[in-house]
C-alpha cells in the first residue's frame, strides 16, 4: 500500500526577492522594494503546492543547520509535507535571488548551498520513501548523479516525472525514465541543442519526445501547455488572468500534475488541471504563499 502520492526529490531555498520596475541592463543600477524573504526552491515548492491541494507528500532535500533551513521546515509542515526526508546539515541552506518586474515577470539566480551536498548516496539511503509512493518527481536544482540514482531507485510501477530546471544535457537513462518531462519553451530549446528546429513548440515536443521520454510537457505561459505522446500532440489552454506573480507558478503546475496521475488520470487532464492551478497561482505574490488549495482551483473555474 502507499503512504505517499507523491515523493518530490529535489531542491529547498530561501527565496530573496525584490520587485523593481525593469530589470537592470548589463552595468546598470535600480532601484528596488524592500526585500522580502520566502521559503522556496523547486523541490520545496513543488511538494508544498501538492501538499496544498490534498497530496500526501513527502520531500527529500538538504537544508542547512541555519534561519533560512528553519523557515523551509516550518513552511513544510505547516502544508502537510512528510519532512521525515529532510536532511539538515553539511552547507547553508540554497539561496534564490529574484527580481519580479512590473508585469509579475521574474528573473533568478540561485546558489545552491546544501542543495548540492543532497548526494547519491541520500536517494539510496531513502530507498523506503520510493517504495511508498505512487509517483516520484524531481527537478535538476540538485546534483545530476543525484537524479540517476533517483531512477535506478524507482519501483517497478513507480512513475517517474522530472522537470528539467534548470536545463541541461540529460542522460539517455534518465530520460527514457520520465513519464513525463516537463519544459518551459527556453528549457525545450536548451535540451534541443543542435537540433534543427523551428519557431513552432509542436515541433520541439515531438522531437524531445524521440528522444527517449514516454511523454513530454511543455508549457507555454498563458498559452497554456502541449501534451506529447505516442497518441500525438495535444494542446491544453491555459484560464485568462492578469499575473501578477509568476514565481512558482512552474512549479505549481508540475505538483499538480504528478498529484493528478497519481490517482490514475490521463496525461491530458492532468495537464489541462495542472494549467488552471498555475494560472491561480500567478495571481498571487511569492511562491509558496501563492500556492492554491483544491478548493481554490474549483473556484477560479466558476
């Protein structure tokens, strides 16, 4: 039996923002909002935004022994998340700057702290935690090896979602592991590489779809997200919303995902629930306090 529908591996930050009405240009100075400090990083929020919406969740990650690691822990079960997977120690808790300009757009530079030390030999030594839960997802604000050893360690009928953020070259183990991969449109060119592609997002997810995956994801914003598979490529619109905060929102939409296929529903639905939560979560400031319940996702759909 599982005790988990999602165990996320991955990355814990403190989130350092600043709202500014244009982001600066090379050699530039601006002036800025007071700073505001938010638990964060991609695994954080991740498991936080499907603790949020009914998820049993459980997170494997590092943090430090410091404020920033307290603050993580603290956002964590307050949400619900099983934070029985968070290693603390060993480096100071990861750190995101972020600017967030006038039109909710951001932009982010992260330093991984303990992120890094989150090794090979955690994601063997929670061996129980995969055995638990019905779908794994992970992102790549942590150590590649890390992620490989995550897919050697998944269960036969464990499914496997990875949201390669940020982008690089990916193993061709890891990538026949993932059920789906999600790609925002700069992550899709990224992976792509060499590949002679065009201007039109169908295109990049059928060629990363040859590529190994069972299924691939890419989002497109407010034009919502294509669905790749062997059934072809579908299009799932996203809910018109003026943002005013899209940080997490990624995030938000992979949680909500991989909560939905672990209870059994087709890749499409998923994704097609996962864009109304991300456009609910634009709505709002920050990451995980932007976050929606079920209860606020049924809402936004009257």
């Amino acid at each position: 039996m599982y005790g988990y529908d999602l165990l996320v591996v991955g990355s814990a930050n403190a989130d350092l923002v600043i709202g500014v009405e244009r982001r600066p240009d090379p050699g530039e100075t601006v002036l800025g909002s007071d700073l505001a400090v938010h638990p964060g990083g991609k695994g954080a929020n991740q498991a936080v935004a499907a603790a949020r919406l009914g998820a049993r969740t459980a997170l494997l990650a590092r943090v430090g022994d410091d404020a920033h690691g307290r603050l993580l822990l603290d956002s964590l079960r307050g949400a619900g998340v099983d934070t029985v997977g968070v290693l603390v120690g060993g480096a100071p808790t990861g750190v995101a700057l972020i600017t967030v300009d006038s039109g909710g757009d951001n932009a982010i530079v992260v330093s991984p702290g303990a992120n890094g030390l989150l090794t090979p030999a955690d994601a063997r030594a929670a061996t129980s935690l995969f055995h638990a839960s019905r779908v794994v997802s992970a992102q790549l604000e942590i150590p590649l090896e890390t992620v490989v050893d995550v897919v050697r360690a998944l269960p036969p009928e464990t499914r496997f979602v990875l949201n390669a953020s940020p982008p690089r070259a990916l193993p061709a183990e890891v990538l026949a592991a993932c059920d789906p991969l999600i790609v925002n449109e700069h992550e899709a060119r990224v992976l792509l590489g060499g590949s002679r592609v065009g201007e039109d997002p169908a295109d990049w997810a059928r060629i990363l779809l040859a590529k190994g995956p069972r299924a691939v994801v890419v989002t497109l914003g407010a034009r919502g997200a294509l669905v790749a598979s062997r059934d072809g490529v579908a299009h799932v619109p996203a809910l018109d919303v003026t943002p005013v905060d899209t940080t997490g929102a990624g995030d938000a939409f992979t949680a909500a995902l991989a909560w939905r296929l672990s209870r059994g529903e087709p890749l499409v639905e998923a994704a097609a629930y996962a864009a109304r939560v991300g456009a609910a979560t634009v709505t709002r400031r920050g990451a995980q306090a932007s976050f929606p319940t079920a209860r606020d996702v049924a809402a936004a759909r009257s």
